[in-house]
C-alpha cells in the first residue's frame, strides 16, 4: 500500500498532547514542530487518524518541502512533483497559503505560482491543456517559514474540530479540539466527577464523556478525502466500524455543568444529546456565587469568564477571589482553569502546580493548574 508523508496540524502548545494521541494509536517515528507532528502512513492511516484524533485541526499529506526565495525556484520545485499521482483530470485544485519571515512574503503571488506549477505538471500527466475542475476538491497549502516551503494537501476538509454535535455553540464558544486538549492536560480521573461551573454549550464536559467513552470524535461525519478516486471509501467504512465497536456503552460516569444563562443550557443538552453523551451529563442552572458541592474528590475543569472590556476587570477579579475561595473550601479537588485574564494567580491567591502557554485562537491563554493535597 502506498505510503504518504503525513501532516496532523495543531493548536500552538499542544503538540505533545498530540503526539501522544498518535502514539496511544499505535504510531512510532513521530517528528513533532510548531503547531504539527509528522508521521508516515498510507491510506487506512489518513482514516484512522481524521477519525480518531481528539486535538489535531487537520490531516495532511505532505507533498514536498524545500527552500525558495525566488518565484522561479517555488515553480520549478513544484512543478516537477507527480501532482497527477493524487489528483485526477477533474479535481478541483484550491491553492491556499501563508508566509511568515521569508523572500516570497506576497501570498496571492505564491498561490498563483503554485496553482500554474501544479497545471503544467498536470498537464505532463494527462496531456490536457485546460482542466474542467468540476470534480472532487483538493485543497493544497503551501506554507512558507523562514523560506522553507511546504506543500500539502488537506484531507480532512471541514477542520476536525467540527465533530457534528455542536448545534449550538453558544455566544463564546470553546474550539472541541482545544476542549479535549483541556480534558487530556487535566487530571481527570474516571472514577471522580468531573465538574465545570461555567460550562456554556458544554463543550468540555462533551469532550470529557466522548473521551471516557472512547468515542471517536470523527465517527459522525466524513472527509474531503473520501470523495477522492484514488482512496478507497470501504477503508474509511471498515475504520468506522471498527471505531463503532470499540465504544464503552456499560460504563456509568458524572459530570456536572452549571451556568447562569436558561437559554445557553438548553443548547448545551441539545449538544450532549446529539453527541450521544447526554445520559452522562447533568446541567444546573446556577450563578457561580451559588455554587455548593458535597463531593469531597472530584475534579474541576473550566472555562471561566475573563472579560473583553476595561469595565469587566474588577468584575472578573471578584470571580476569581471567588475561584480561590473554592480551592480552600475543597483542598481535595483537582482544579483547573483556562483563561486569559492575566492576574488570574494573583487574584486567586495561590501560585498554580503547573502553569501551561496556550492559545484560544490568536488570544494568548493560559492553563492554571491546581492539584489536590493528598486525601487524609
């Protein structure tokens, strides 16, 4: 079977948590770099890997990588790839791209380059002059850092944090991908209940029981890839499958979401129920300054508020005060809050156990840790 260099693309600061996921499948040799790990793996490979990965943003193959500072060395460089290998007459050959610190900073110049290279080789594969491109798409990036290009194809589509449960994300949503990245960082032990008091459209507390279910989060949808000749469909459909019946259905689990907001509520169990995981999940509708818990081991993963306007400050500071008063009420738990607010720690009142840089987009955020004193 053929083998393809592989791309699974990520959120800056959780390329090991993707790393990780990729090696639990079974996968060695991994490269990892800023925002992807690389690996090598053939068709059966793209499926499994688009359908199972729970942090990755998408699946690529990775066509070439090489140096250019002129838009002659990016035509030729690209020009002489077997482009027809993957693509057929028909396909639809969408050029994307980026450039940071390099010559060839204009990004439309390098699409255009790219897409007349990729012609000219198509035509040296099948002889046509013109190519109708009313076929399945394939949409190939070529991204240049520091003048080294990579060109690739994407085989996911749809980014992968699109798992197909979320009718409603609410009016700030949290990226599924980057909530399970959440999930996998904190400490959440089955056993325990998990508990998020801020949990909006529930995006954490859904990726929480998808991932203890071992469901696979690609299961419910599909991928560009699969519309392509030269792939298989029945390979997708047996790796399905497969995934289909490796889901615990005999487990029991508690997680708990609390928000203020009726309305958002309402969308969060409309989520978890389309997700398949509304039976594990228990919405309350609370105001964080009424929160009250009998548990004396649980774990607590949230998304608190941080506040976008200069008047929300001294709001969110009280939130916080409040924050670090259930941390003393409940010494026991693992705790751990994603935010960007930047005096978060002082606010609280404790220095955090682990402290990790991540980003909510482009937004700089971080992950405050709080591990539990040891149960007496």
């Amino acid at each position: 079977m053929k083998k393809f260099n592989l791309i699974a693309t990520t959120t800056f600061g959780i390329e090991a948590i993707t790393k990780n996921e990729i090696s639990k499948l079974g996968y060695k040799n991994l490269k990892v770099e800023n925002g992807k790990v690389e690996l090598v793996g053939g068709v059966e490979d793209i499926a499994r890997l688009n359908i199972w990965l729970r942090t990755a943003e998408r699946v690529f193959i990775k066509m070439a990588e090489f140096k250019a500072i002129t838009f002659t060395e990016l035509f030729d460089a690209t020009e002489k790839l077997v482009w027809g290998d993957l693509i057929p007459v028909d396909g639809k050959m969408h050029v994307v791209g980026k450039s940071v610190k390099s010559q060839l900073h204009s990004v439309p110049d390098c699409q255009s380059i790219v897409k007349k290279a990729i012609i000219k080789s198509m035509q040296r594969s099948y002889g046509n002059v013109e190519f109708s491109e009313d076929g399945p798409v394939y949409k190939i990036e070529v991204a240049i850092l520091n003048d080294l290009v990579t060109l690739s194809i994407d085989t996911s589509g749809v980014g992968l944090h699109k798992r197909g449960y979320r009718v409603n994300a609410g009016a700030a949503p949290l990226k599924e991908t980057l909530a399970a990245a959440l999930v996998l960082m904190g400490r959440w032990k089955y056993s325990q209940p998990l508990i998020d008091p801020f949990c909006g459209s529930g995006t954490i507390l859904i990726e929480a029981a998808m991932f203890a279910r071992n469901m696979a989060p690609g299961l419910k949808r599909s991928f560009v890839c699969e519309e392509w000749d030269c792939f298989d469909s029945k390979i997708f459909s047996r790796v399905r499958e497969e995934a289909a019946s490796k889901v615990f259905t005999d487990k029991k689990y508690e997680l708990y979401g609390y928000d203020m907001d009726k309305r958002v509520l309402n969308q969060a169990r409309s989520n978890a129920k389309a997700a398949g995981v509304s039976d594990d999940i228990k919405f309350h509708e609370r105001k964080f300054e009424d929160f009250t818990s009998g548990f004396k081991e649980a774990c607590l993963i949230t998304n608190p508020p941080y506040g976008e306007r200069l008047s929300d400050e001294e709001e969110v500071r009280k939130l916080n005060e409040l924050m670090g008063d259930l941390r003393d009420e409940f010494p026991y738990w693992t705790m751990n809050f994603f935010t960007a607010f930047g005096g978060f720690e002082r606010d609280f009142g404790e220095e955090a156990s682990k402290n990790r840089k991540l980003y909510n987009g482009r937004i700089l955020t971080r992950y405050y840790q709080y591990y539990p004193i040891e149960v007496k």
